[in-house]
C-alpha cells in the first residue's frame, strides 16, 4: 500500500488511475443503494465519515505527517469543500433519480476542469480534444433526453 500511495517503484501513471476509475465507480454506485434507506442529508454524514477513515488511516496507519503551505492548504480545503457539496448534491440527485443517468451527468465533470485551466491556468487543447469536451455536452443531452 504504501508504494501505492507514495509512489515508490511506481514507473507509469496508469496503475493509480485504474485503481481511482475502480473507487469512483463503487463510490457513485452505493449512493443509491444508501439513499433507498436513508435521506441524503444522513448518506451525506456517513459517506464524509468514510472518508475521514481513510484520512485518519494516512495519518495512524502509514505515519504520514501532513505539509503546510498558506495557500496550497487553502487551494486543499476549497477543493474538499466543493467536492463535498457535490457529493451532498450526488446524493440528493441518487435518491430522485436513476443512478445510470446520474452517473453519467455527474462524471462529465471534467468539462469544468478543462475550462477552468483553459480559462484560468492557459492550458490548451487541441481540436481532437475540444471535440471530446463537445461530445461530452452532447453526451449530457442524450442522456438526459
């Protein structure tokens, strides 16, 4: 676990990707079976407690000693802060929705980052790219229509 986390050995970027693709899909799944049984205000609660677990766990379990910067801890605590509404959000959408559409709205998210660092961080993308952002509102539509 610990070459996982802190990247020893770790040659290729694709191993902790896959392992994040696996995570997020089981993560946006059981929001819907939680909300068949609770409301999402209290899904909400229990899902943020776990992942103060494996916050906690990086903390005991490994040792690790959290870095201070001013605004790189900021930049953190906004990102946590909006990642958490939109995990309420999910949840609200999870129990008035079916989660095949939900899940496929919701993980277009990248759309935003892609504008944002294109807006803000002057990244750019190519047309192949733009296109992919394009297919993606369209995926969006299709789904929702």
């Amino acid at each position: 676990m610990r070459r996982l986390v802190d990247g020893d050995d770790m040659n290729s970027w694709m191993a902790p990707a896959v392992a994040c693709l696996v995570m997020w899909g089981l993560s946006r799944f059981f929001p819907k079976l939680a909300t068949n049984h609770l409301d999402p205000k209290s899904a909400f609660i229990y899902e943020i407690a776990g992942e103060m677990i494996i916050a906690l766990g990086f903390l005991f379990a490994i040792g690790f000693k959290p870095a201070f910067d001013l605004r790189g801890t900021s930049f953190a605590l906004i990102a946590g802060l909006f990642g958490g509404l939109g995990v309420y959000f999910y949840l609200l959408a999870a129990q008035r929705g079916n989660v095949s559409q939900l899940v496929i709205v919701s993980a277009l998210y990248p759309i935003i980052t892609v504008l944002l660092g294109v807006t803000f961080l002057q990244e750019s993308i190519n047309f192949k790219q733009g296109l992919g952002v394009g297919f993606g509102l369209l995926a969006i539509i299709l789904v929702t229509t």
